[in-house]
C-alpha cells in the first residue's frame, strides 16, 4: 500500500472541486448499508426475494456479504484485479514514463484538493495579527507549537484548534481540525476526530471568510455558529464520513464498501461486489469489526469513517483516481494497458463486461465517482452551485458520446479563469452538431449575428446559472433555453440572462416566433407578478436565494450603470453567500472595492448598514 505523502501541499477542494479552492466543500453524507441479516421478500432491485447476503441494492451497484452461488465462477468475475490496494503503484510510479502528465498534475488543483497541514501545504495567512470579526466574535489565526491553530474567541469562551489537513489550492482553502481547548470534556469527540473549521482562506482577496456550504446554505439568523458549533448532524462535517471520500485518493475497492450509492450511480454496468471476501483478503485487520457489524444488525457503515492517513492511497486526487490500480501496468513497463473498468475476483458483472478501455463511459464514471451527488436545483433539476457537475452533465443527453476531457484537461490546471476561446467551446459541439457549422445554418438556428454572443452554444444551452466558488459559471446540464420548466417558475432562462433590459412578454413572443414555442399562462401570471418589468431585475426579488445570486451576476456582466441601486440593495441580501458575490460584481462593475468602505460581506445586518449608506452616498444615483 502506497500511504499518503506528508511532504509536499495539496490542497483544493470540494471544499472546494478541483475547486482547487474550495471549497468550497459538497459535502457528503454517512452511507448506510448494513440491513438485516434476515431474508426479506421483496427487497432486491429487481422486484425478487431479498437474499439473505445481500446487504444493498442500488443503482447499478449490488452489495453482498458473501457473492450468491450463481456468481461463483461467473465468467465475468476476474482473477486479476485492478481495484484493491495492493493493485496501487503511486504517482511516482507514473513520473518516468509520463513526465509532463505528472508535472502538470503536480500543479493541478486535484492534487491538492487535500494535504497535510505543514508549512509548505498552508496558504492561509497565519501571522501575529490575521484574524476575523465575526458574530459578535473574533477568531485569530496563528503558528503554534511547530504548526498552525485557529482560535475562537466569544463572552469569555474560546475555542482553539490544531489544523491537521487543507482543502483546496484554487479559489480558498479550507482547513481540517481537532480541537484543543474548548468548553466540552476531554473525551467529547471535538477533540479526537477530525472536521471542517468554520473559517478559511480566500486566496484572492488574501483574507479570511466564514466557511460555506457545511450543510445547507441559510439566511444569516439561521446559519450555524461557529462559537457554539453543531456536534452531529448536516452541520458537523466529521471529514473522514463526510468529506474525503472524494478530496483523497482511495483503491476503488474500499470506495465500493463505503459509498456504494455513489459509485454506482453513473457505473456502466450493474456490479456485484463481495464485502466479505474483498474484506478478508484486502484488509484483513478491519474483518472482525465488519463481522460483528454484520452479524448484530449495526445500521452505520463501519467503512464509513475511514481516515485518508491510515487507509487512502494518496492524499489529493492522484493519477490512479482515474486509471485505477496500475501496478500491473507499471511492473510490465507498460505493455499491459490500465484498464479503466474495474476487475477483481470479488466483483461480478451481470450480462457482459463492458470494454475496460477509454469508451466514453468508463471516463465519465471516473469523473462522476466523485462530481456526483445532490444539491438544491431549479426548476429543470440542474444543481444551483458547483462540484457535482456530472449528475448534471447526466440529465441532458449530450453524455452519451461527450466525454468531459472533451473541454477539461485532466492533468492540465485550468486556472482561475476558463481560458478557452469561443471558437474552441463550439467547436467541441460542432463534432457531433455539424449542421451548425456553416455561419448562415447556426445564424438560422439561433436567430443571432454570426460570432455574436447569442450565436455562441454554450451561452444558450449552458448558461451561466452555478455558483462556483467565486464566479458564477455555466451549468453543466446541457438543455434547450425554451424549456418551459425554467421559464415558466421565473428561473433564469437563457435568453434574458443576456437581455437583461426585456420583459417575460418580449422573450415569450420571441421564442413563439422563432421556435413555436408556447407556455402555460397561468404559470407565467402567478410567478411574473410584473410583467413589464425586465426578467432579470425581477429575479433580483425571487424568493430563490440561488435566482437572485444569479440575477446580479447577469446584470453586472452587462455594465450598465443603471442597475448599480438595485446591486448595491444585493449588498444586503439576508444570504451570506449573494452579499459575497454582489460585492464581487460590484468591484469587477465599478473598480472599486467595497471593503474600501468599511464592508464586509460577512457583517451582521446592523453592521452593515453605516458602510452601505457610505456605498449608496458614493455610488448611487446622483
């Protein structure tokens, strides 16, 4: 088993996804598998009786204690594995033949989606006076006994944390953390199990920020306290159950164990795998406590709390994240190819094995073992914010011959900016669009001047609609902008995300005349109370926190200096989250920074209100 490198950063995300910055951190929930022992008729998947092994019957994924007998010998089980750790070689392995793949992904935010904390992984500012105001308390930031802590202090209690690990190279990072002194008893588990901090870093702005989406994003008076923080549930991110399944790089054979929904909801195949066996022989050590947990009915999966220390293969997301165990390939100087399907002998495949090499599905799954998963949605069902971008990638139709390595690089860091050019983002759908290739034949579908912004695919069919992390930036859900769904709730549609200036009736008579597209009439009444309002200032009132967040990011790409009032009332906006981006807009709109002022985004409301009317004095209608 290779173990985790403490030597070099890494950092990134989700928190953050590659979000290389975080963070900003989906953050996922304890799998539960165990069920009883006994025989229940009716329990399977497919509608038989439940056998008595079977421990979970999801998507595409059957767990078992022990294989039934009709897969012994199953032609598609395989004596060769490339799943369980000792089928692990280690990034390293990679480096001699594949130099400039393992130099780029040694800068890759997936490398450093999680690290050791040590000098040179932490990025955060850790000196004598970096600190945050916050709620009606402070929290400092400071080098301690040969590594770093984060102090809360409020009403005369405080809170001191050791960091122990990062999250995130890209955009913030997150720290990961026991505590060492605190109000609760030694034995509390704060002190002895690891969970994400409730302050990071934000690396461009090089200042400190209240964590998000630890749990579900609230209105200010509802999101959790950090100085008396949540021992369990949503909001107690335990990082070995919730977060670093996918911030670590683990032998797909354990992944099977402790999150079987998630790595069969997007698999090519439907899968068997064997608990019991895989466990035995893969790690034996762990056998007795996965016994006792079968055998009395225990409902949580002991699996489930793994630490990346002791069992990943690598800290970060490594090269064998995607090309799974390669030690065969590496002993035999690569004349026996990876294969990107799994085998094992404890892993049966109903009907016949897929292909193993790089089909378009077996490179999706690698991407959707970890950017899948569930988020709050609009009204067509894509996620509102980012870091499970194949789920949405799954529900258009595109998937089934696109591949995500069609417009992301693997090994290659994007950056912070997508640097790609319009030309080159076309040109990916063009290969299966050709129809649209010629200027006229694209100009005719999308009823926009050739090269102009709305002749452009993805400003259409991928708007920009998620929140990721510091931007807004474009679902990954390709869909039609008539969908009647998003237009008639009011969410953002296409078209007026663009034209911010017009009314719902000026794109319903459009899209009729264009596409023949009509609506519910009732439904575009009851959610556009205004109809001669322009759409987007209109979303700015939705009752959807994600619409609004949306809203303001569409009306300051346009510069029109018209909409400042409307962003400067975002800066208030009882959502932590929009206040941040508002202010972002406001500074990429205007030039200037509304710290300038005195404004934090993280203020409470009554501290708020002395720099927003300076902000308003200043930059208000005259």
């Amino acid at each position: 088993m290779t173990q985790p490198s403490q030597s070099r950063w890494a950092v990134r995300w989700p928190v953050v996804a590659a979000v290389g910055g975080l963070i900003a951190v989906g953050v996922a929930v304890v799998v539960y598998f165990l069920s009883s022992t006994e025989s229940q008729p009716g329990g399977s998947a497919d509608g038989s009786e439940r056998d008595s092994r079977q421990l979970l019957a999801a998507r595409h994924i059957t767990l078992w204690w022990d294989l039934p007998a009709r897969f012994a010998g199953d032609p598609q089980s395989n004596p060769h594995s490339n799943i369980h750790p000792s089928d692990y070689a280690g990034p390293a392995s990679c480096q001699q033949c594949h130099p400039g793949n393992y130099e780029a992904w040694s800068h890759h935010p997936h490398r450093w989606m999680n690290a050791l904390a040590n000098a040179e992984t932490v990025r955060g500012d850790f000196s004598e006076t970096a600190s945050i105001n916050y709620r009606g308390g402070k929290a400092s930031f400071r080098r301690a006994d040969g590594g770093f802590a984060m102090i809360l202090e409020r009403d005369g209690v405080r809170r001191t944390y050791r960091i122990t690990q990062t999250i995130g190279s890209r955009f913030y990072q997150y720290y990961v953390g026991r505590q060492t002194e605190g109000p609760e008893p030694p034995s509390h588990h704060f002190y002895h199990k690891d969970h994400v901090l409730p302050f990071g870093y934000w690396l461009s702005a090089n200042e400190w920020v209240p964590t998000v989406h630890i749990g579900p994003e609230l209105p200010d008076d509802k999101r959790p306290d950090p100085y008396s923080p949540a021992d369990h549930g949503s909001y107690y991110a335990e990082y070995a159950v919730s977060c670093n399944a996918c911030h670590t790089t683990f032998a797909l054979g354990d992944m099977l164990g402790r999150r079987p929904q998630q790595m069969g909801e997007h698999a090519p195949a439907s899968l068997h795998w064997a608990l019991h066996e895989y466990t035995k022989s893969a790690r034996p050590a762990e056998l007795a406590k996965m016994e006792r947990a079968h055998t009395m009915n225990i409902g949580q999966n002991p699996m489930a709390g793994w630490d990346a220390e002791h069992y990943a293969m690598t800290f970060g997301v490594s090269c064998e994240a995607c090309h799974l165990g390669s030690r065969e390939h590496v002993a035999s100087g690569g004349a026996i190819r990876p294969r990107f399907f799994p085998t094992s002998p404890n892993l049966a495949v109903a009907g016949k094995a897929p292909d193993p090499g790089r089909t378009v599905e077996n490179i999706n799954w690698a991407c959707g073992r970890c950017h899948t998963g569930g988020r709050p949605s609009f009204a067509a069902g894509m996620s509102t914010w980012n870091s499970v971008e194949y789920a949405d990638a799954a529900r258009g139709s595109c998937y089934s011959k696109m591949r995500c390595i069609d417009c992301h690089s693997p090994h290659a860091a994007l950056g912070t900016q997508w640097t790609r050019t319009p030309d080159q983002d076309d040109a990916v759908c063009l290969k299966c669009h050709d129809q649209f290739r010629a200027a006229d034949k694209r100009s005719a579908h999308t009823h926009h001047a050739p090269g102009s912004s709305g002749d452009r695919c993805l400003n259409c069919h991928m708007p920009r609609i998620n929140e990721g992390l510091q931007d807004v930036v474009r679902t990954h859900m390709i869909f039609s902008p008539t969908r009647p769904d998003m237009i008639e709730a009011n969410h953002p549609n296409a078209c007026n995300l663009c034209h911010t200036d017009k009314a719902i009736d000026w794109t319903l008579d459009k899209l009729k005349a264009w596409y023949g597209k009509t609506y519910d009439g009732a439904k575009i009444a009851g959610h556009y109370k205004d109809r001669a309002r322009p759409v987007a200032r209109g979303w700015l009132r939705s009752e959807n926190e994600s619409v609004r967040l949306v809203a303001a990011d569409a009306l300051a790409r346009t510069r029109d200096p018209r909409v400042v009032p409307e962003l400067l009332d975002a800066l208030d906006d009882p959502f932590l989250l929009n206040r941040q981006f508002a202010a972002r807009d406001l500074q990429q709109m205007l030039g200037v920074r509304p710290a300038d002022e005195g404004y934090r985004f993280f203020m409470t409301r009554e501290e708020r209100k002395e720099p927003l009317a300076a902000l308003r004095t200043k930059h208000g209608p005259k």
